[in-house]
C-alpha cells in the first residue's frame, strides 16, 4: 500500500481511536502515544522502510486495541440496560439511537481494519509485488490484458529451456484466456540463473499480477509462530485480484520439505500450503524454487506439474551474458565515464567466459559490475587486464570463503 492510501487509513483509524478513547477513559488500550503523530510526520520526511515500520507499529496496536472495543460496547450496553426504569424508558430510546450509532461505527471500525488488513494490505509475506508498481498500471492501461514478452531478450539461456520456458508462458496465457485453471511450476537449480525473472515475464507476458515470497520472510513468521495465519492472508489476498495471480514461493524447502523433517509449526504451515493447493485454480498459481528438489515433501511435488531445472550457463551462454552486461552497464554510464574498449574485444570475452566457469547470471553481472566500480575505487577509470584480474580473484575468495 502506498504512502497516500496509508496516511488516509491512518487518519480515519486514529479518528476511531479518540472516540474510543472519549467513550471509555479508563481504558488505557484504547490511547496513542502522545507523540505518535510527530512520529509519522517524521516517517514520512524519511520515507521507505522508516515509513513503513512506524505506520506498521500503530496497525499493530490497533490489532491489540480495536478488539477490545467489542467487549467495551457490550459491557457499556449492560451497563445501561441496569439502569433503565419505566420512568425513563422514553429517554433512554432517545439517546439509544445515538449509542447505536457510535456502537455500530466502532464494530464496523473494527470489521473494516480486519478487511483491509487481510485483503487491501500487501500481505508481510512479500517482498515484491506487481499490484502497487506504476509499470503494472501502465501494462495494464497499454496492453489492458498483457505485455509481449521475448524472454531472449531479458535471458540469455540454451535452446532446451527457452523451450520449456516458451511452452509455460503460451500454456498458462492459453488458461488464463478461457477460464481454466492453472498448473503449478517447479523451477529448481543453482541461485541466480533467472527463475525470478522469469516468474515476473510470466505474469507480465500473460496480464497477471505476481507476488515474491522470499524464504526471509516465511523464516520470520516461522519464529514468530503466525505463518500460517500469514499464509493465509497471502492466498486471500492474491484471490481478489481480477487478472490472476502467480505467486512465486523462493526457496521452499523452508516449510515445504518432508513433513519428517520439520518442527510443528513448520508442519503446520505445510499442512496450510497443502489445504489451499489442494485443488487446481482459475486464480491462483504457484510457482516454487528450489536447489535441493529432492528434499521437497511428496504431497508438494504432486501439486506442482511442470519441473524444470535451470542450470549454470555454459561457455557460449558466458559470453553471451558477459556481452549483454557489459552493454548495459558500460554502454548506458551516468557519471564519469570508464574506457571499457578490452571488453569488447572477442578473445578478451573468450577468455573472460572461461575463468567464470561454475558462475551464475547473477555472479556474471556482478562481476562485469565490478570491474567499472573497481576502475572508479583505483581512479583509473579504464578497464584493463590488471582490474580484470583484480575482480575476479577476489570474486573467487568470496566464492571459496
């Protein structure tokens, strides 16, 4: 949710809490700090996540403050129903309309916080999401239904899996076009050879919304003991949207191993994913990574019908990564620019490509990265055989450390 949609249900909800507050004074649940609005004036200056914790501290509170609010009304309705007389009973019928309507504002208070929370909030489980980004609004409004995707030119991948890559893309554009429902997708391999970008040019070539949920994430929740209240939130929420959803579960394993092998609260959030993929959907579909596939439990791997495995580039997919990364990169500088004419020569990138093998995309990026920042650190703002070397043997002590 972005900052203008936050501050409106902050000032609605915090409006909602003074009443509380006014109705019952003793109760000390009902209060905010006294500089909590300082607070969120200064949130705001800085932005991002400084924004984003603060806002989430006092939807927090609420969470503990607003169902109490419930049992406040009932005993303040008691309270006056003792004290009716059949003197007064005119009166009170009066004045009781204005309590009914104070009552019903402060349950629907309480109804709506738990509606947003669930199904307007992006749910804590993900990281990214397409839904609040302006590229989904402009897709949405160009292309109304999707964007055409070539994946060879945001991937450098072989033949073999541009193939199964193509044949998921045109499969699930086909369903979602006539209403069926989805198959789940099982993309397992090395770190960094482009299954998230590829989750993300799915939903974009086929006009759905995705989400990203990081093992981060599902670990937090883990700890805390609410993942599957979390999971739950998560299904719901990718459920409303009118186009579809993919939602991308990164590095599974962490609560969809075999049952065997978790603790109880892990167990359980398994059991949840399991209750909510239980049958095919015509809005939801999942797609899992994976380095060590074989530890997946079996009820998860049945649910997933399409496996395919991403492997480190080999030496002609090297050169060709190392020729796309030095273009955007070096080709596209802002700021001072560094000569970076060695890499454009071919046997140079031959020989580049073989000392990285066992690299992924990413560590490839990375590295061409490096060389320019290393260039800028040794102002000497030209790539050359000794940078080159520099980089990457440092790239490999990480690597071995």
């Amino acid at each position: 949710m972005n900052i203008s949609k936050k501050l409106m249900l902050f000032a609605f909800l915090c409006a909602q809490t003074h009443l509380l507050s006014f109705l019952f004074p003793d109760a000390v649940e009902f209060r905010l700090s006294p500089n909590f609005a300082t607070q969120v004036m200064d949130a705001i200056s800085q932005g991002g996540d400084t924004f984003n914790k603060t806002m989430d501290g006092f939807f927090q509170q609420l969470n503990v403050s607003l169902p109490k609010a419930h049992e406040g009304i009932v005993s303040f309705g008691k309270s006056i129903g003792s004290a009716i007389t059949p003197a007064a009973h005119v009166i009170v019928s009066s004045s009781g309309a204005i309590t009914g309507i104070v009552a019903a504002g402060v349950i629907s208070t309480y109804i709506a916080h738990k509606y947003t929370t669930r199904y307007m909030f992006e749910p804590s489980l993900i990281e990214k999401s397409s839904k609040n980004s302006f590229l989904s609004y402009l897709n949405r409004y160009y292309y109304r239904t999707s964007a055409p995707v070539n994946i060879c030119e945001h991937m450098v991948i072989n033949q073999d899996l541009k193939n199964k890559l193509e044949y998921v893309i045109q499969m699930t554009k086909n369903i979602k076009l006539h209403g069926g429902q989805f198959d789940n997708v099982l993309l397992y391999g090395a770190p960094g050879t482009g299954k998230t970008l590829f989750a993300e040019l799915l939903a974009q070539h086929c006009g759905m919304d995705y989400a990203i949920i990081p093992a981060a994430n599902i670990s937090q929740f883990l700890t805390k003991g609410t993942v599957v209240e979390e999971l739950n939130n998560l299904f719901d929420w990718a459920a409303k949207s009118d186009r579809g959803t993919i939602l991308f579960l990164d590095e599974a394993e962490v609560f969809l191993a075999d049952r065997k092998t978790l603790d109880n609260i892990a167990q359980n959030a398994l059991s949840s994913f399991l209750s909510k993929t239980g049958t095919p959907s015509n809005k939801i579909m999942i797609i899992c990574t994976t380095n060590r596939p074989e530890i997946l439990d079996p009820a998860v791997i049945s649910r997933l019908g399409i496996h395919i495995e991403f492997k480190l580039p080999d030496l002609d997919a090297r050169v060709a990564q190392i020729k796309m990364h030095t273009s955007k990169i070096f080709a596209q500088q802002t700021g001072t620019v560094v000569d970076f004419e060695y890499l454009k020569d071919e046997q140079n990138i031959l020989a580049l490509a073989k000392r990285l093998d066992g690299f992924s995309g990413r560590m490839i990026q990375k590295c061409i990265n490096s060389f320019r920042q290393c260039a800028l650190a040794q102002n000497i703002l030209k790539i050359d055989a000794s940078i080159v070397e520099q980089v990457i043997q440092q790239l490999h002590e990480n690597i071995n450390n």
